[in-house]
C-alpha cells in the first residue's frame, strides 16, 4: 500500500524527478571525469616509473662496464703481466683504496697456482667459473651475491692476463662491492611506497631495500615476475610479491641475466583519483539534497493548490457550496482553473437555489391539487349518499303504495 501511495503521489513524484534531473547528468560527468583522471594519472605515473626504471638500469649499466674496464686495466698493466708476487701485491692494493669498491683481488697463473689473494677464503681455481672462463680467453661476471657478515651485496668479475705472445698466462678476479651503487640505484621518489629492486632470471632477489630478502626470497609465482619476463601478457596493474595492487615497469640491464624492477603501490599513484571521487560524491550528495530541497518548494507550490481543489470538489460533490469556495490569488494556469472552479461552483448553486425555488412552487400546487382533489371526493361522497338515499326513499315509497 505503501508502495502505491509513493507512486501515486505527485509531490514524491516530482521530488524523484528532480532528484534524476540533477544526479544523473553528474552522475554522468562524475564517472566520465573520474575515468579521464585515472587514465591520466595512471599513464603519467606509468610514464615516470618506466624512466625511472631506464635511468637506474643505464646507471647500473654504466658502472658495470665502467668495474670491467677498470679490470682490463688492471689486467693489461705491466706489473701483472709480469706475474712478479712482489709487485702485485702492493699495486693491487693501492687500486683497492683508489676505487674503494673491490675488496678482495686474487690472481692465478694459467696452471692453477696463485699468486695473490686477498681473501681469507681458500679457492681452488681449477673448480671455480670465473677461473675456467677467463682461462678459456672469456671475461667473467658472477651473478650477486650477499655477506651477512659485512651486510653487502658484491659480484665477481675475472678477466684473462694475457702474454706478449698473445696466450693467456694468468686470471685476475675481484670481488666488486656494490652498497654504494646499490644505494643510488634503490632509492627512488616515488611517494611513500614507491621501490626498486633487481632480481635475477629464476626470479631470486638480488639487491632490495630490505637485506634480509636477498638472495633468501624469490618471486617466481608472484605475478610481479609474470609480468616483468612475459612480455606479451603484460598487465597495467598487477599484484606484486606482498599480494598489493601496483603499478611497475622493469628494465633489463645490459651484458647480465639481471632485470631492474620499480613499482608504486595503486592505491597511492590513484590518491589524487580517490579523491577526487570522495569530492563528487560529496557534490552529489548536497546536490541531492538541493534536489530534495527546490522540489519540495515548488512541488509544495504545484501541489498545494491543487490539493484544495480536490478538496472544493469533495465538498461540491456533497452540495457544500460555501466550503467549495476557493481563495487563490494566483496569475498562471492553476488560478485560472481555481477561478473557472469558483465561477463553476457560484452557477451550481444559483442552479441549486433555482431548482429549489421550483420545487417549492411545485409543492405549492401539489397542495393545492391535492386539496380540490379531496373537496371533489367529498362531494362525489355526498352525491352518492344522496342518490342512495333516493333509492331507498324510493323503494319505501313503492311498498307504501
């Protein structure tokens, strides 16, 4: 019943009408704009996360090549070619403080014996890559690694010694440190949650913000890993390896196996989309208030009036003419049809009064009918008892005689 009454009301009605009137076309703007400032916003954060992501892979490059060709030097210098261990030592020790990124330098004869190492750590060269490579006239990088101990991240790089005869008489290996590098490639401007951090191609961290993952955590099943080494599904937003939307972009680094990922949390890239909604959801709600309230004014104003006309007919209809009066002083449609209402009303009850007036003059012969009528029936009485009366007077007669 309820229902029906909502449905049925025009002022409700015309509430609802304005309500649509004024959400709708905002309702419309709203969505459009907030779609408009999420593309933007998304392909603005995308675009500088995709340079950030170019700049930090050019820099990592760029210092990898700059440790290899410091390591050539070294490796073509007359000191170790003369694989002589007096001079070695100190010369290698004077490019340790000079660059302040190798911390350990070893370097072995073509047979396997060592000449020199810095390291506590005892290595047998026949067994390790690096000697293999290099002897085999191939330089060298290893994949990072991490020193719980020194908290740092280091690789190594080896390259051949090779003789005047153009034979390779040795290998040169150093251990590069890479805290100093690292640092400036891991930190990145991008809001509160925006990160770097380089992993290698089975997906195993190997440098991040937090040292603790490295080397200890790998991302394979993460979609971050999905998207950053399948190039043909790569998605706009996806879930990185802590299960949080983001946005990333990832870059590979130039002569490794190493790719550079950065990514932004979604919900901190779209802060200002966010935002910008709870605004026109605001604007919508005083908008819908304001609706409410200019419908209800004017449809009190349109409704009103009409209300008591249909109450002057209720009381027409029942013969109240005096309640049926309406006192409407208005200029547009609603007082001219109040006006035609009245004068309809006054002619109805001078029609009334003249009806009444007849039929009282109507009753008024009727009396008087009636009253002839009973004068006629009491002589038509009297003129039978009379004729009665002569017969019997007559009949008296006959038996007398």
């Amino acid at each position: 019943m309820k229902k029906r009454l909502v449905f049925t009301n025009l002022q409700l009605k015309l509430m609802l009408l304005f309500v649509l009137l004024a959400l709708v076309p905002l309702g419309v703007m709203g969505v459009f704009a907030i779609k408009t400032a999420e593309e933007l916003i998304f392909n603005m954060v995308r675009n500088q996360i995709e340079q950030v992501a170019a700049d930090k892979a050019a820099l990592l490059e760029r210092w990898i090549s700059e440790r290899r060709a410091d390591l050539e030097v070294v490796a073509n210098s007359a000191i170790l070619g003369s694989l002589d261990r007096a001079q070695i030592a100190p010369f290698l020790e004077l490019v340790k403080e000079r660059y302040k990124v190798y911390s350990e330098f070893m370097v072995v004869a073509a047979d396997g014996s060592i000449l020199y190492n810095s390291s506590v750590k005892t290595y047998r060269p026949y067994l390790e890559p690096w000697f293999r490579d290099a002897v085999a006239g191939k330089s060298y990088m290893s994949d990072i690694d991490f020193n719980p101990g020194q908290m740092e991240s280091f690789f190594l790089i080896s390259v051949p010694l090779i003789g005047a005869d153009g034979r390779v008489t040795g290998v040169v290996c150093a251990k590069v440190g890479t805290n100093i590098i690292l640092s400036m490639v891991l930190q990145v401007s991008l809001g509160q949650t925006g990160e770097c951090y380089l992993v290698n191609r089975e997906g195993t961290f190997l440098a991040h913000k937090e040292p603790n993952r490295i080397l200890t955590e790998n991302i394979a099943q993460s979609e971050s890993f999905k998207n950053i080494f399948n190039i043909r599904q790569q998605r706009r937003i996806y879930i990185d390896y802590r299960g949080i939307a983001v946005i990333g972009a990832s870059a590979k680094v130039a002569g490794t196996d190493w790719t550079l990922v950065v990514e932004q949390d979604k919900d901190e890239a779209f802060h200002s989309a966010y935002r910008l909604q709870h605004y026109l959801i605001l604007v919508a709600v005083l908008a819908a208030l304001g609706a409410l309230s200019l419908a209800g004014l004017l449809s009190h104003y349109v409704v009103r009036p009409i209300r008591k006309l249909s109450a002057a007919a209720d009381n027409l209809a029942q013969g109240k003419f005096d309640q049926a009066q309406l006192e409407i002083n208005r200029t547009d449609e609603i007082g001219l049809l109040s006006r035609a209402f009245a004068d309809m009303a006054r002619q109805l009850q001078n029609r009334q009064h003249q009806l009444e007036q007849r039929m009282i003059l109507k009753e008024a012969e009727l009396e008087e009918t009636d009253v002839k009528l009973k004068e006629t029936q009491l002589a038509a009485a009297r003129s039978q008892q009379l004729a009665a009366l002569g017969r019997l007077a007559s009949g008296v007669t006959h038996e007398i005689r």
